[in-house]
C-alpha cells in the first residue's frame, strides 16, 4: 500500500513578517506626512522616510501577489 505525496507547504511565515514590516512603514510615512500637513515638527522627515512609503507599498503589494498566485 502506498502513501499520499506529501502536501507542498502553502504558506510561508517569513513572507508574513516581510509584508507587515512594509505595512509599518506605509504607516510611518503617513504619520510623517500628517505631521507635515499640520505644522508639527517630523521626527524622521528625511528623504529616506519620504521613500519608505513607496517602497512599503511595492513589496506589500509585490507579496501579495505572489502569495494569491
């Protein structure tokens, strides 16, 4: 009698930790942005912050896809 193949893992934890590091820094940036908009001074309103946001919003949005695929 033989066994069933084994199942291929579906799921991939570190991907997980990847996205919500890119969702934290979408959420930085738009603190940073809403502090800039209000007058309030920015802690870290420097051009690499200014980039975290589209970075964040490319690799979320690039694992996305590729955990749905």
């Amino acid at each position: 009698m033989s066994q069933p193949p084994p199942q291929a893992q579906s799921h991939v934890r570190a991907l997980d930790h990847v996205r919500a590091l890119s969702a934290f820094a979408v959420v930085i940036h738009h603190v940073e942005q809403a502090k800039a908009i209000l007058g309030l001074p920015g802690v870290w309103l420097t051009p690499w912050v200014q980039s975290l946001g589209t970075a964040g919003v490319d690799v979320f949005f690039g694992l996305s896809g590729y955990v749905i695929t």
